[in-house]
C-alpha cells in the first residue's frame, strides 16, 4: 500500500490517493491483520481498552469502506452493550449507519423497558429511535415480573 509498485494498493500508485490513518495503534493493527489474512485479531478489543477500540474499528472500517469488517465491528459492538450505553450506541449506530448495531440495541432495549437502567436512556433517544422502540415494544409480549 504505501510502497509503489505493480503490487501494491490502489494508494500507492502513482496518481493514488493520500491515505490518514488516524487510529489507536491497537485499532489500526485489527485492521491491516483483517486486510491482509482476512482474520480479525479480537484481542485488542476485549479487556479494559476494548469497548473503545471496538467502536474506534467501526468507525475505521466505516470510512475505509471495509464492509464486512464493518459488520463485524457493529455486531462486535452490539454483544459487549450494557444498558447504560444504549442511547449513546444508538448515536453511534445513527452516525456510521449501522443498521445492525441500531436493531440490536433498539431489540435489547424493548426487552429490557421494565429495567431501571432503561428509563434514563429513552430520555436520551432521537425521536425516530423513540418511534422504532415503540413499534418494536409493541409487537413484543412483556416480560412477567417473578
């Protein structure tokens, strides 16, 4: 990519675009280990730094173009969400356009409305994330309290 040549990428061929890459070293290292060996190495995104560099990868892969990159860093994102994150991963989700991490957490929202957690998020939510809840909590049977 940034060498020249007949085997390079696209970037670094002559009249190639100018790559910035402004990414945690962790973050950037998922990337071109996905690049190159078609693998995702998880473990920068587990332990304390991982919620982060999961949401700096989807963003990442988003402006490179990297789909299925993408999709994983949004499903990625989805299963690590507590209910506290939710009205600012919804954000996030609103931001990139990642429809699978908005389905997941509206989805994870409506099952959980009659949790505590949850009613300092619905504050916090779009109208149009509002709307999807409602059509999504409507069409769910309610949990029954023990």
């Amino acid at each position: 990519m940034f060498q020249g040549g007949d085997y390079c990428f696209r970037e670094g061929q002559e009249g190639g675009a100018d790559v910035n890459l402004v990414a945690p070293v962790a973050v950037a290292r998922v990337l071109f280990g996905y690049l190159y060996h078609g693998r995702v190495d998880e473990s920068p995104l587990e332990g304390p730094d991982g919620t982060s560099n999961a949401v700096e990868l989807l963003a990442l892969a988003d402006e490179l173009g990297v789909p299925r990159l993408f999709e994983f860093a949004q499903t990625w994102v989805a299963n690590q969400q507590d209910l506290d994150d939710c009205a600012d991963t919804l954000q996030l989700a609103a931001l990139h356009g990642a429809k699978v991490l908005e389905t997941a957490t509206l989805a994870l929202l409506a099952a959980n409305l009659d949790v505590p957690e949850v009613e300092p998020q619905l504050e916090r939510l779009s109208q149009e994330h509002r709307e999807a809840l409602r059509e999504l909590a409507g069409s769910r049977p309610r949990r029954q309290q023990p």
